[in-house]
C-alpha cells in the first residue's frame, strides 16, 4: 500500500530501505524526507510522488532483470559504504541518534 505523504510517514525511518539494500533488492518509496536524503531515484532504488505510484511500479516491471540487478547492487553498496559498523557509519541521522555532536 502507497505511504500518504503526512508528518507522520515523514517521521519514518529508511531501516526498509536498508534492509532491502543490504539485500541487493530495489525499493520503491514514496518522495518522504527519509527515502528522498538516502534513495538516488533509478540509481539505488526507485521514488513516487503523489499519483505516480502505478506508473512507477510498471515501468520496474517493464525493467530488464539486469537493470533492476544493477540498481539492487548500486544498493547495496551505497548501504555498505554508509550503514555499516566497518564504514564508520556516515550516515548524520544515525550519527546524531548515537549522541556524535559532530553531526549537525
């Protein structure tokens, strides 16, 4: 089910994006804060605005398997080099919830 875009879904975390990613899998999500500061729209996953949501999710799968392969592992690597204990976590948002003042 499509995310209305409200506060509330804003507030979310990108921990699903993260997961599918360590997974080599694609994300679809909606333009929420979260997705939008992590996802590079056809790059590491894929994002919808309002009313897209549909169109999007058939031009995926119209998507030849090596294309949607390539955007899984260009995930994965992204979350590698940026959510993971051995990067250092760079990530800020993870940084300021673990106290880094640094992070700001």
């Amino acid at each position: 089910m499509p995310l209305d875009k409200n506060p509330f879904n804003n507030a979310k975390s990108n921990i699903k994006f993260i997961e599918a990613a360590a997974a080599g899998v694609p994300v679809l999500a909606r333009d929420c804060d979260e997705f939008v500061r992590t996802i590079t729209d056809g790059e590491t996953g894929f994002i919808y605005k309002e009313g897209e949501f549909l169109e999007k999710l058939e031009r995926i799968y119209a998507m030849p398997r090596v294309g949607l392969a390539k955007i899984g592992e260009a995930a994965r690597q992204y979350t590698l080099k940026n959510f993971t204990v051995e990067s250092g976590v760079n990530d800020k948002a993870v940084l300021a919830m673990l106290g880094d003042e640094n992070a700001a």
